[in-house]
C-alpha cells in the first residue's frame, strides 16, 4: 500500500481535520490569521494526523472527537516547529521561507504559543481527562527534548544514546501520544490502547532516524531542505555519531570541528567519511527494526483495512527519500 492509498482511506477525515484547522486557528487578531495561512499554506506530509485517523478507525471510532485529536497533534507539531525555527536560526522549511524568516523571531514565537493554547483548549473540549493526562505529559517531555538537544548540540562526545534520549523526547512521544489518544477516543481494550502507543513510539523513532539520513542522503529540492543542515547547526545526529565512533583518527578530527563549530566547510568530506564507515546504513538498519517493532506492535490490534494502512505507514516511514 503506498502513501497515496493510505491517504485515499482516510481522505476524509483528513479533510475533515483540515477543516477543523482553518477553522479554530482562526483569531481576531490580524496578524495570528497572517502567519497561520503562511503555516497551513506550507502544506507538509501531515503524517501525525494520518497517524490519529488510522488509528481511531482501526479502534471502531466514529462521530468527530477522532479528528479535533488529529487536529490538536498536528498543533503541538506546529507550535514546536515555529520554536524550533527560531532556535535553529531556519531560514528554510519545506522549501519555502519559515515563518520566522517572514514575520519575525517575536512574532513566531508567541504565535507558537497561541497555538499551543489552541491545543490545550480543544484537548479540554474533548472532555476526556485520559487524554488531557497523555497530552500534558507529552508536550513536558516534548519541552525536555528541545532542551536536551540544546545541550548536545556542538558537542562532539554526545552518545547513541543521548541521541536517542532526543528523538524520543522531540519527535517520537509525539507520535506515540497522538496512537494513544486515538485508541482512548475509540473506547479500545487497554491491551490496544499499549498496543498503539507502543507503535506510535517506534513509528516516530524511526521517521526521526531516516530525517537524520537524508540530511546527508536526499535530494535537497525534493526535500525543501539543503544537506548538512544539522551539521550546519552543530548537531550530533546519529550517523555523525558512529562515523565518529567508525572513522581513523583524521576523519573523527574534521568531524568532531565540524560540530563543535558548525558550519558546511567541510560537507562533502564528512559525507564521504559517514558513507565509508557506514553511518548512514547504520542508522537505515536502527531505523528498519523500529519499523519492524511498529508492526509487530498492530498483532494486538483488531484486523481491519485500517490496521493495514497503519502498517503500510511504518513501512513508508522507512523508505521514503524526502
């Protein structure tokens, strides 16, 4: 099943979320509507709602609480990105200028927090105190994450596993909240609700692994992002790791400068460096056995076209090239 068909399955809840967007991030506030139409406009995979939907069908949900949660996810994705922008100093984002770029690091940064507080009222909306607890402790540990990262980044002894300390605070407690939440609004067994948070944490560590590879791996007009970003920012991902691990003593010394002072000076030597010794198919093979994982997570779940497309999902996570 590729991403067209899964998209064609939940086509319309997914254009029912989109609706729910437009319609709740809209504000009396000028230039709230400003960057929220530069944000919706940017389009994205809006792979976190997709998630929310297949995994509430594949629960039995119906009625529209299933599609307000994909909405809330995908605001807490949002809100960490205008962030995140900020704090990277991103000029670019899926091809186009950041909002920060355009509006203003001020601007972006409290407009990242109306749409945190968006978030937070329609999760209040739902009136389910499981899902208020799922997503108040997921955007703390989300937080700890970006401070996390803070720390590691420029610093060249960071380990595999600090590494994966931050993907699982930035990117995939996320996932896994929104699998979890969608199996709560589906009144599922607690076996299919573990189930789904199980899947949703190794679905979102390994789309997070494959992104670090295709910093280095991708073709930067398909991706809207230009190779070596992350080492531009000075941050340890996962294959610069184990090419720092893997390398002779003058490929760990150009690798190690590169991060502790960032900058692409050296780019196309380093991506030499982590091809020889195999960081970018160390990180491709960490990330297929996350994906394997996520699969073998859905045995719990009920057998349904939506359980497919669940799985089929994972497998993209891994083979996609941007």
């Amino acid at each position: 099943m590729t991403l067209d068909e899964i998209r064609t399955l939940a086509q319309p809840d997914l254009a029912a979320v989109d609706e729910v967007i437009r319609a709740v991030l809209r504000s009396e506030v000028p230039l709230i509507n400003q960057i929220a139409e530069h944000i919706i406009a940017g389009g994205g995979k809006r792979l976190r709602p997709l998630l929310v939907v297949l995994a509430a069908r594949a629960c039995g949900a119906g009625g529209a609480r299933h599609t307000e949660a994909a909405a809330f996810i995908e605001f807490i994705h949002t809100a960490t990105l205008l962030h995140d922008d900020v704090v990277d100093g991103s000029a670019m984002r899926r091809g186009r200028h950041t909002a920060n770029q355009v509006f203003g690091n001020q601007a972006s940064v409290l407009v990242g927090d109306f749409v945190y507080t968006r978030a937070f009222q329609m999760m209040a909306a739902i009136g389910s105190q499981r899902v208020i607890e799922i997503m108040a402790l997921a955007t703390n540990v989300i937080a700890e994450g970006e401070v996390l990262q803070l720390m590691n980044a420029h610093d060249a002894d960071t380990t595999e596993q600090r590494y994966l300390d931050v993907i699982y605070r930035k990117t995939a407690k996320l996932f896994e909240a929104g699998a979890e939440v969608a199996a709560v609004l589906g009144n599922a067994p607690a076996s299919v609700q573990d189930a789904l948070r199980r899947y949703g944490c190794h679905l979102g560590t390994a789309y997070q692994l494959i992104d670090d590879v295709l910093d280095y791996r991708s073709d930067p007009v398909a991706r809207g992002k230009n190779l070596g970003d992350d080492l531009a920012e000075g941050k340890p991902t996962l294959p610069l790791i184990r090419a720092l691990a893997a390398g002779n003593e003058a490929q760990r010394a150009k690798i190690r400068a590169a991060i502790e002072h960032g900058g692409l000076e050296h780019l196309d030597a380093i991506i030499a460096t982590i091809e020889a010794t195999g960081g970018l198919d160390y990180a491709q093979g960490l990330a297929q056995r996350e994906a394997d994982q996520a699969i073998a997570a859905l045995q719990d779940v009920p057998h349904s076209p939506y359980r497919d497309a669940l799985a089929a999902l994972a497998a993209f996570a891994v083979a996609r090239q941007t």
